[in-house]
C-alpha cells in the first residue's frame, strides 16, 4: 500500500524548499514517524542534507532520465517502511528540461507532482512582500487544474504583524496557510558554486539543529499530515529489477569519501541487485584498491582535495594496474577529472591525476556547463550503441582533444565526449541506472566478464 506523499514546491529557486523540507522531517521524526525524503531532478547535494535530516537515503526523481513507470517503481520501493514521503521539488514549481515539448513541463516538480498524484504544499518566500503572496499563490494554484493544492508555508516572516498581512493575501486567495518560518540567519545553508555543501563533505552542526527545531514549531503539522494523500501505483509488468533476489558474481569498488559522493542511491541499489557487492573505498585515503572486478568513480569535488588526491601515490599506482589488468574502469565528472592526466587548480597550480584519460582539466577561468543531454555510447564502451539520457554540471574545462570519446552527444549535434578505451570509460556525463531495463545488469555483466 502506498504511503502518504506530500511535494514541496515553490516559485522560484532560493525560496526555501530545502530548509522547509528539512524542517519537516525534523518535526515528523519528533512524533515518531519515519519519514522517506525524495528530490526531483538531477541533484547530488540536496539529497545528503534531506538523507542526514530523516536517516534514511534519500531518493531522486527525475521525469526525464528515467521513464514514468519505472518512476513510480523507484519512488515505491524506497517508501517500504515508511509512513510519510516528503519530495522536495527543484527550481518555481513548472521548471522542468528546457527545448521540452510546447506546454509540457517536463522533468518539472509540477510534473512528478501529477506522476505521483500527490498534493503539494508550496513554499513562499516573503521577505519582499506581505499580501503579494496570496496573489503568487493563488496563480501558482490556477495555472494547472491538474494539481492540487495543500496550502502554502511563509518562509523568511519578519514578525508577526508581517506574518498578519502575508497570511490575510492567503485567505483572500483562498490558500490555506499552513505555517511559518521565521527570518533567521542560523537557517541558512552553506552554499558554494555548484549547490550548497553537501552532508557527506561536513555534517550539519548544533545551531543548524537548533535553528531547524525553532522552525518547525513554527509549523501546522496537523493540517500538512492531513492533507498528503498516497501515491499513485506504478502500473504491472516487468521492471527495473530481477524477479529473484540474485547472489553476488562480482566485486566493484566504489570511490565513496568527502572528495566523490555523487551516486544515485537506486543506482547502487540496481547494481546490487544484478550481482554486484559493493566495496567502498577512498582515493583520498586508501592506501590500496580492494580486489574487484569492477571500479566505480562517482561525481563530487576532486579539485578542492586535489593536492591530496594527487598525494596517496600508493593508491594511484593501484587503480592504473587495475586498468592495465583489465578492471573496468567507469568515471562520471568529478571521477572523470581524477581519471585524467592531472587537474590544474583555480590558482594554476598542477596536480597528477590517474592518467587513464589522456587529457588535462582545469579550473582556472571556468564556465559553467549544465543541462541533459542525450548520448549515444560509443566502441569500446560495454555501453556502445546504446542511446541514453543523461546531464552535465561542472565547472572544469578539458584541455586537450580526447582520441577516443565515449559519447556522441546527439542534442548537440553530435558533439564528441569523454573516453573509450580498453576498459576505461571517463565522461562528464552522468547517468542513472533506472534509465531502461537492462542496463544495471549490462554494467554488472561488464565487470563480471574480466
């Protein structure tokens, strides 16, 4: 039976749907009920914040790389055991994969919102208005018959006579009014240019702690409990997992500490599934690879731990001899960048790297790159010929032309990406296993097959 589920969503970034969220889960958890947290889109840091608050893994829904019925299966799985799903949406609440359809909102909180059929409450940030809100609310309300509408929580209130004013633009619009943060410096997350700090880099301390608790009094818990309702069943059929629990026929490291943390929880799951066990290891601090058939280097922050990174000799030189001994190698963005000839820094400072993709990448003038892509795997990749959504965020720049790309990025006319070669696949492009069927068992069977 599904759980009930309730969407956080909002107008515009930066309105507060994290801290809301986190809020949440702290009162929720004080009355004893555990509580499954989900993020919409292609988000690594959210997730650990969301993870520590409930102390349980949080999970991503993504309407674009994976399909709505193995959507549902994902978001299913992940409730057993719970009593409450909270989603934390992404970006105003229909801001969803750009060069979608003319009036879809693809990839959009509003659209896992209509997916799940789960009420959501949105978040107001007030600290520039007062009965302005009702008006943003009550258009955020009307803009998709589609959806239904909790109620709204003001976040940032200045004091009670401004929680007064935003409250009566509430009712004149007819929004319920579910609660209120207030505007307090000690709520504010520490951020830097790709997101805020991830949960897995440095734990949120006591005053965050405190400062959440302080919000969530603030809160009309009752009434937002009320109204999540249960989610919409996936529909019957063959899904993203073996009908039978399977027994581990291969072994894959997996790059798991303060410098690479960027993994889909379903992902690993999917992997563990198909017969892979799971051996986390840290390039920062591992003085030797674990024997595996098989090496994971997920996303994360390898240039701001690049001097260490280039430091553990021992473990570099273990990864290139599992390359030449025929290990698969697979390395998304940040992993990608460690699998490089070396990293140079904001400050031009240069740091050797694993050497398995014969490029160099940088950080000094950096820009931006962001957006999903679709990708055909190119030879040698265990991934050849396969077509496959995927998205990029990072900052670094490849200096050099690869020889040998992993990809063909067909939404960009064919645009070359990454490295193929022997058994070594380095790419900024990341994927989630629960993109089709058969794909976490392809990635198993690769490993398995040295």
């Amino acid at each position: 039976m599904s759980v009930p589920t309730l969407v956080v969503g909002a107008a515009h970034s930066g309105a507060g749907k994290t801290v809301v969220t986190l809020a949440l889960i702290a009162a929720l958890r004080r009355r004893g009920l555990r509580v499954q947290p989900f993020k919409v889109g292609p988000d690594y840091l959210d997730p650990s914040l969301l993870s520590w608050a409930a102390g349980r893994p949080c999970r991503n829904l993504d309407g674009w790389m994976v399909p709505a019925p193995h959507l549902l299966e994902l978001f299913h799985r992940a409730c057993r055991g719970a009593d409450l799903a909270l989603v934390e949406g992404v970006m105003g609440l229909f801001d969803g994969r750009t060069g979608a359809p003319p009036n879809e909102d693809g990839a959009s909180t509003a659209a896992v919102a209509r997916l799940l059929d789960a009420p959501v409450l949105l978040v107001l940030d007030v600290q520039r208005t007062s009965r302005t809100a009702g008006a943003v609310a009550m258009g955020l309300a009307r803009a998709d018959p589609g959806l239904h509408l909790a109620g709204a929580v003001l976040n940032r209130v200045a004091g009670e006579r401004h929680l007064a004013a935003c409250a009566e633009g509430l009712v004149a619009a007819g929004v319920p009014c579910l609660g209120h943060l207030d505007r307090e410096a000690e709520l504010a997350l520490p951020e830097r240019y790709l997101g805020l700090v991830s949960a897995a880099e440095a734990a949120p301390g006591r005053r965050l702690r405190r400062a959440l608790a302080r919000a969530a009094a603030g809160l009309d818990l009752g009434p937002i409990v009320a109204a999540a309702r249960p989610a919409a069943a996936p529909p019957p059929g063959p899904g993203l997992f073996p009908a039978r629990s399977l027994p581990a026929r291969t072994r894959i490291a997996v790059a798991m500490d303060r410098a690479f943390h960027f993994y889909y929880r379903d992902s690993l799951d999917l992997l563990e599934a198909w017969g892979a066990e799971l051996v986390p290891f840290s390039p920062l601090e591992s003085p030797d690879l674990p024997p595996a058939g098989g090496v994971l280097l997920g996303g994360g922050y390898p240039e701001l731990f690049a001097a260490e990174l280039s430091a553990n000799l021992a473990l570099r030189r273990a990864l290139r001899r599992a390359a030449r001994r025929g290990t698969l190698v697979y390395a998304e963005c940040g992993g990608a960048m460690y699998a490089s000839a070396g990293i140079e820094d904001a400050d031009g400072r240069r740091h050797p790297m694993l050497g398995l993709w014969p490029v160099r990448v940088s950080l000094r003038r950096p820009g931006l790159t962001v957006g999903y892509r679709r990708v055909r795997g190119r030879r040698p990749s265990f991934l050849a010929g396969l077509e496959l959504p995927g998205h990029e965020f990072h900052r670094s720049r490849v200096r050099g032309r690869p020889a040998s790309p992993a990809w063909t990025v067909l939404d960009q006319d064919g645009r070359p990406e990454g490295h193929a070669a022997g058994r070594v696949v380095a790419s900024y492009i990341h994927l989630h296993l629960g993109a089709r069927p058969g794909l976490a068992r392809a990635f198993v069977d690769a490993c398995a097959a040295r």
